[in-house]
C-alpha cells in the first residue's frame, strides 16, 4: 500500500469519498504525485469521469471539468485544442471509457491526441452498484451477469492496452496494478512518464491501472487485492506496450 | 462600408462565425450542412484556428463543450439526426451554463428522414431537446445575411448570458446564394472568470459541471438559470412583422416558410385580402408580445410551416386561444408553394374577402 506521508499539494482536503480499501484513492495520490513532482499544478485540467470517480473535480486542486459518460477524450480534446500549452488529462474508469466512451477513446488515441488517459480497470461498474463491465473476467458474478459472465453470450473482455497498442497513433501505453508496494511504484513511474510526454508534445499516452472494487466484488479489501493478482492480473498482463519513442513495443 | 459579396448561406454562416471569434469549430459530415465544414476546413488552418472532423456528433459536441469550458468561442454544425446524437452535450452544455453555438440546417425526419429541407426540428430546439430542465436560444434565419448576422449575434448573447445558442436554419437556406453584408472581424478575448484556463497557482480551482448530489442544490441551481431564461424572455424576443397594420389575417411563419409567406400575402393584397405575417425571428424566446396583441385584431391565424405542425402550438399559446388558427403545411422535405398558403389565406379571410 502506499507509504502516507504528506497529502499532495494536487490534492483539495476534501474527505474521499471512496469505499474502504477502494483503490481508487492510491490512484489518485499518484496522479496528484505526478503533478507535483512535474511542478504542473498550475496549468493542468483534468477531465472526471461519470463513475465512481465522477468527484473527483472536488479532490484534485487543479481546474476541473466534469465530461459526460464516456465522453472525456472528446471533452480533452476540445481543452487541449484550445489550450495546447496546458496539461491535460483524463480519469476513466472501465465502463466509462471502454463500453460506452469506446469511440471516443480510440479516436482520440488514433489521433494522438496529446492528453494523459488515466483509465481505472476495476472489471466492473463501480458507482452503479456493480454491473458487468466490459472488462469483467469470464465468469465474474456481478448483478447483470449473475451467473458469470457467460462468455458464449456476452463475449470476452476488452483488453484495452493491447487493442490501442495496434494503432499507430498513440505515443505510450502501459497497464499498472497498485495491489502491492513494488506495484504502486511502477504505476507512479508509468503515470509520470504519460505526464511527461505530454510536456515534451510526445502526444497520446495511457495509463491502465488494475484497480479493485471490494464493495462490489464482494470481498474483504485484502482478499480484493489477492484477487487482483490471482485473476486480474493474469488476464490482464502488466507492462509496456507501446512506446514510440523508445522505438521499441515490448510486453 | 463594408461591400457586399455572394455566398452560400451555409458558408455566410461559417466566415461570420470566425469574423466573431471563433476559432474552433468541431463537426461530423452530414448533409445538408457539409458547406459548413469544408469553409472551415479551408479557413482554419490559415488563421490559426482549429478545425476537427469528430468521429461522431456525440464527439463534436464534447469537444464543443471542452472548448466552451475554457471560455474560448466554440461551434457545432450538423443537420437533424446529428443534432439528435448532440443532444446529450448540448444538455450537458445547458447543464454547466456554457456558451456555445450549434448549428442545424433541418432536413425532414424523423429517422434518417430524408435530405430535403424541412423545420420539423422546432420542438427539438425550443423544447430543449436533450433531458432535463433548460431551454437554448434559438434563431430562426429566413436570408443568407440573416445567417451571418445571427450567428455574430447568437455568439453575443451566448456569452451574456452563459446560455447555449442554436441557429435553426433548412437545407434551402443553407444551399441558397445570396448578397450578403459580412460583419466586421471584432477581436474577442474572453474574459470569463469561471473558466478552466489553468490555476496558475493563484487562484481556487474552478469546475465546469452540471452534477449536484443533493436535491436543493440542484433546484437552486434550476432556478438561478431560469432567473436567466425570464431575463432573456423580457429582452430578446425578435421578430418581423409585415403589413400587419390593418391585417385581418395574420400568417405565422419562420425561416424559409416565411419568404414562401410574403410572395402569397402580396398576391392575396392584390385581390384585396387584408393579410399581414408575423415573423418570429427568435424562436426562443418566442415572440409572445406581437400575436398577443395581433390576436385582438385579427379574427384567424395561419401557421406555415415545413412540419406537421409544431410552432402552431406557440401560436396557439400566445394568442391565448382567443381565435382560430390553422395549420398550412407541407413535410418531409416538401416546401409549401405560394399557391397553397395563398388559398389557406383565402380560406381564413372566409373566402371572400
Ligand atoms: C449516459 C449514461 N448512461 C449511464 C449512466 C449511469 N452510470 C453511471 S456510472 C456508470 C458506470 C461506471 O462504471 P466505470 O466506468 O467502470 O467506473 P467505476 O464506477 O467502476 O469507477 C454508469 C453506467 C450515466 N450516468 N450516463
Ligand atoms: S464502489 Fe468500488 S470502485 Fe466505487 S468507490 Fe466503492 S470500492 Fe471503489
């Protein structure tokens, strides 16, 4: 879990609002970290999603805007377009941004649009009390697949990274877990790294942190994050999988 | 003084916009408005501006809202079934009190409808047209140099008072060429502290949205906006009226119905029939104040319309009811002919005289 030392200065004193354990929180403070460390504070927007996430115009302290469903590529499109020199990033979660922002997502990446994507796989719909995502594992039990995800008539889950990694638009993308220590500090890595690039006008770069939702999984906080790395995880591989400029795509 | 120059309606449209300060346009390909696009297209790139060809309506118009959000002058352009697909950024627009302008050159519906001009767009635009509890200012054109003067005009009172402004236009007004009188370029800075521009470390952040989780919060917000609405009702009504002052007859008719109007209302004075029209200019706010009075003195009203019959129910209503109003129409595409609406006349005017 991440150390607690000192709140980021990226982030309002609001209380989270996040359930206990929820990952979401860490995920916030390494963002907040990045923007910090990048000294960025003063020029980024980000963009909240609808989701469990869609308060998170009240925590981060940067200017915020807050986009439709599935709409926040689109929407960063627009800020960046009309504000190239400030930061622009997105916070999506799974249902936001590969079920019902799908097009939105793909295009943006495709055009290179030079924003960071923070994008939340939790493997469910979070903030509507637990329905099947279209990351949702085979056979996951959630409210709208009750008897497990049957993939013979809902199909497969998206494996987001990979599919954007076949484009040749986008500069950098890498899936991410914050389920244990040495996790946390290589998403913090990877998520400075799409802040950065998108200072230096490298363009489109995307984050997918695996993130866990114990309220509705079902499970305890701890048993959430061994779910993480016994399912998640295998189904969704960890690494880089696209970075243009290092000129090289490995997993 | 400026000099006059033919152009398109559609293209009057897009090079007023830019004269306006805008410097962003977002669009999806459809007919027929595409003028709209390719004019941007070209002038863009050359001034320093953006244009974007979206990969949908939905897109266009969040990226819309992106831009608005900033405080910069933004627009949209597409025809019926985009504007439908906008409807959920153009609430979210509402919702977040952002200036913009979208534009819908109508063509018939529903569905995929057909390509032809048509108004049967109006309730969609006067009624709102996405969810929820909010109106746009709506301006109907009825001459190239009308698109071009309402479009600077709609980006004024966008910005005054943080509402989202639509043109209502057809495909015949869009196609159509005509002499026009361009605006002057003016040089707009936003100055529009709510904006997302960046902190710069001096400010509290500020937040574009439309989300409020506790009931009273989002009633008082409703209330404060309709607050703005009331002020836009008692100020900016515009409208045409003419050869209203011993009119008998009063036709109702907008936009490209409106031109079909006049040539009939001339022929039917030449046969002696007093009949004048009015005009509304602004759909939204509807132009109450001149049917209320017009309802006093004259005994019938005709509603032209290239619809079913939507705005007759505005008719309806702000004459009170008080005298007969008929539909003339023709939809689908079709336009009414001068014919038609001059025998609706006749008919209203009892036949004879
Ligand atoms: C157009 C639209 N459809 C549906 C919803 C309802 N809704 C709110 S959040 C959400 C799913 C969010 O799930 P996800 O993006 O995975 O984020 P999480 O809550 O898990 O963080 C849905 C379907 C909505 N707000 N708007
Ligand atoms: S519902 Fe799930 S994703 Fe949402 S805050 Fe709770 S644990 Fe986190």
């Amino acid at each position: 879990m991440a150390v607690v030392f000192q709140k980021p200065k990226s982030l309002t004193d609001a209380p989270l609002h996040y359930c206990p354990g929820c990952t979401h929180g860490i995920i916030h403070r390494l963002v907040a970290e990045a923007i910090d460390e990048l000294q960025i504070e003063g020029k980024t927007i980000g963009v909240a999603p609808v989701g469990c996430a869609v308060m998170a115009y009240d925590y981060f302290a940067c200017d915020m805007v807050e986009a439709a469903h599935g709409r926040a590529p689109a929407v960063a499109t627009g800020l960046k377009r009309a504000l190239p020199e400030n930061i622009i990033f997105t916070y999506q979660g799974d249902g936001d941004l590969a079920s019902i922002g799908m097009a939105e997502t793909v295009h943006a990446a495709t055009r290179n649009e030079n924003i960071t994507v923070i994008f939340v796989n939790n493997a469910i719909y979070g903030m509507t009390g637990g329905q099947m995502a279209p990351t949702s594992l085979p056979g996951q039990v959630t409210q709208t697949s009750p008897y497990g995800r049957d993939t013979a008539t809902v199909g497969f889950p998206i494996r987001v990274s990979e599919m954007l990694a076949t484009l040749d638009g986008p500069e950098f993308i890498q899936r991410v877990a914050v389920n244990n220590v040495k996790n946390v500090n290589a998403a913090k890595k990877a998520i400075k790294k799409a802040f950065q690039n998108q200072i230096e006008g490298k363009g489109f770069s995307l984050i997918e942190v695996v993130s866990s939702c114990p309220t509705n999984w079902g499970m305890t906080p701890k048993k959430a994050l061994e779910w993480v790395e016994e399912k998640m995880i295998p189904y969704y591989p960890l690494g880089v999988y696209k970075d243009r400029s290092a000129n090289k795509e490995e997993k | 003084m400026a000099e006059k120059v033919l152009m398109k309606g559609n293209e009057a449209i897009a090079e007023a916009a830019i004269r306006a300060g805008c410097m962003h346009y977002f669009g999806y390909p459809i007919t027929p408005q595409t003028e709209i696009a390719a004019y941007m297209a070209k002038r863009m790139p050359k001034i320093g501006g953006v244009f974007l060809q979206a990969e949908s309506e939905i897109a266009a118009i969040n990226m819309v809202y992106g831009v608005a959000g900033t405080g910069l002058r933004v627009m949209t352009s597409s025809s019926s079934p985009g504007v439908s697909l906008k409807g959920e950024g153009i609430s979210y627009l509402a919702g977040s009190d952002l200036p913009a302008l979208i534009v819908n050159v109508q063509r018939g519906g529903p569905g995929l409808g057909g390509i032809q001009p048509s108004q049967s767009d109006y309730f969609q635009a006067t009624r709102g047209g996405g969810h929820g509890d909010y109106h746009l200012i709506v301006m109907a054109p009825a001459s190239v140099q009308e698109m071009a003067d309402m479009t600077a005009k709609c980006f004024d009172l966008s910005d005054k008072y943080r509402v989202p402004a639509m043109i209502l236009a057809d495909g015949t007004l869009g196609q159509m060429m005509e002499p026009v009188v361009l605006p002057e370029p003016t040089d707009y800075k936003p100055n529009k502290p709510w904006a997302v521009t960046g902190t710069e470390c001096k400010r509290k952040h500020n937040i574009i949205n439309s989300l409020y989780l506790k009931p009273e919060q989002l009633e008082q917000t409703n209330f404060e906006r309709y607050e703005r609405y009331k002020a836009i009702e008692e100020n900016e009504p515009l409208w045409e009226e003419f050869m209203m002052e011993d009119a008998e007859v009063c036709v109702a008719a907008f936009g490209i119905a409106a031109r079909v109007s006049k040539n009939a209302i001339m022929a039917a004075r030449a046969e002696g029939i007093k009949v004048g029209m009015i005009r509304p200019i602004t759909l939204w706010p509807f132009p109450k104040k001149p049917f209320k009075a017009a309802a006093d003195k004259c005994k019938a009203f005709i509603s032209v319309e290239l619809s079913m019959g939507q705005m007759i129910e505005d008719v309806q209503l702000a004459t009170e009811c008080k005298r007969p109003v008929t539909l003339c129409n023709r939809t689908g595409g079709m336009i009414p002919s001068p014919e038609e609406v001059l025998e609706a006349i006749k008919k209203a005017a009892g036949g004879n005289k």
